[in-house]
C-alpha cells in the first residue's frame, strides 16, 4: 500500500511539473504573438510617419514649396450651409 502512495504522489508531482511547464510556455507563447503585433503595429506607424513625412516643408525645399503655393492659390474664404453645401465664396485677388 506504502509504494502505489509513493508511486501515486510521485506520478502526481510530475503530471502538475509538466503541467505547469505547458502553463509557462503557452503564457510565453501568448506574450511572443502580443509582442510581434505590436512590433507590426509600431513598424506600420513608422511606415505611415515616413510617407507623411515627405510631405514636410523642410528648410531645403522651402524655397520650393513656397513657389509651389504661389503659383497653385487656394481661396479658403468661403460659407457652407447645414448639409455642407458651398452658399458663398470670396473672389480671389
């Protein structure tokens, strides 16, 4: 009786070490996955900031950018009514 005890306790150590093993690496499993998609997440922010950021005025290409306007004017001065219609826009000069 003494040795299927042993042999019970000892058997039932070892299903709860390999159980919590298993525990440990699916947490660790879990944890990988939310770090990749945060990693793509970062990665397709960072993507988006560099497009955008060719769009910026810049120092060099402020001379450019500034002919660029002047020769394209856009008249910004104008009213809208309650379904977003255009009622009245100003003569550009």
């Amino acid at each position: 009786v003494l040795w299927s005890d042993t042999e019970n306790v000892e058997e039932r150590i070892a299903k709860e070490a390999e159980e919590e093993r298993r525990q440990k690496l699916k947490a660790a499993e879990n944890k990988a996955k939310i770090m990749e998609a945060f990693l793509k997440e970062k990665e397709k922010e960072v993507l988006q900031l560099q497009e955008e950021a060719k769009t910026f005025i810049t120092p060099e290409n402020l001379d450019a950018r500034i002919e660029q306007c002047l020769d394209n004017p856009r008249n910004y001065n104008f009213a809208i009514d309650r379904d977003g219609r255009v009622v009245k826009r100003t003569v550009l000069a």
